[in-house]
C-alpha cells in the first residue's frame, strides 16, 4: 500500500463566513463551477449526507469517489469520510478573517484502487502533481463562478 496523499491548504475568500457557508450548501450547483467534475449527485450538506462524483484530473484516470457526511457544524466545519477510488478522512473548517473568511481543507486520502496503488509505486510525484492542478483550478474556478456577484445570486 503507498502512503496517504496528505493534504492541508487555507485561502481567504472575500466573503463573511454565513455567506461563503450559503454558496457551498448550494451542492446542485458544483458541476457548473468545477470543469474536473464530471458527475455529482448530493444528499446536500448534512450529517448522514452522501454525494457521489467522478472526478477529471490531467491524467488518463477517472476517480471515482463517495463522500460521507459524517457531521456538519454549519457555517463552522463538514467532516467527511471518503470511499472508493480514494479513501480516508477530509475535513474543512471556515472561519471569521478581517478580509472576508477563509477556508481550510484537509485530507489524508490512500488510494482505494488496487491498480492506482500499483501505479503510486512509479507515478506517486505525477500523481501529486495532477491533484495540485485540480485543487488549484477549483480554486480559482470557485472564486470566479461560485463567489462572483452572478454566482452568489444564482441559487
């Protein structure tokens, strides 16, 4: 088995914690903002909750991915509980900042595919590489659909 893919990031967002919190509750709405996700259906943001997705990254693989809501502090914390091409626990925390809020996530996923671990062995710093580019791109895809004045107006 290769070792977690460890994962630990906050950003600022322009917005106060109740408004930022009202934008990621909107989960009918994340295949419009994010180009790397190809399916998702979602219970909604909260506890017992399920959202299941198919994500696209800049490798030739697909990861298909449940999300377990395990519990949710609103406008505070979700915790989760990932299954199936990745597994482990994710975690992200939203709080109070003199320019808006900002958002920590955090994650410690291995890789539930048997193949894909095979594949970690030799293509772990590919593989790396690749989930930088789809945490970067949603970002930034979050800031300019999810977060502009249109996409906060649109749910």
């Amino acid at each position: 088995m290769s070792a977690p893919f460890r994962f630990d990031r906050v950003w600022t967002f322009p917005v106060p914690p109740a408004e930022l919190w009202a934008v990621l509750e909107r989960t009918d709405d994340y295949v419009s903002w994010w180009s790397w996700l190809r399916e998702f259906s979602s219970d909604g943001l909260q506890p017992g909750g399920r959202a299941r997705c198919v994500i696209q990254g800049p490798l030739p693989y697909a990861l298909r991915c449940d999300v377990h809501v395990l519990s949710v502090e609103p406008q505070v914390a979700v915790v989760t509980r990932i299954a199936g091409d990745l597994r482990g626990p994710a975690r992200l925390d939203v709080a109070p900042h003199p320019a808006g809020s900002t958002a920590r996530l955090s994650w410690s996923l291995e890789l539930g595919n048997p193949v894909l671990a095979r594949l970690a062995r030799v293509g772990r710093p590919m593989m790396a590489w690749a989930h930088d580019v789809v945490v970067a791109l949603g970002v930034e895809q979050f800031r300019r659909r999810a977060l502009s004045p249109q996409g906060r107006t649109a749910g």
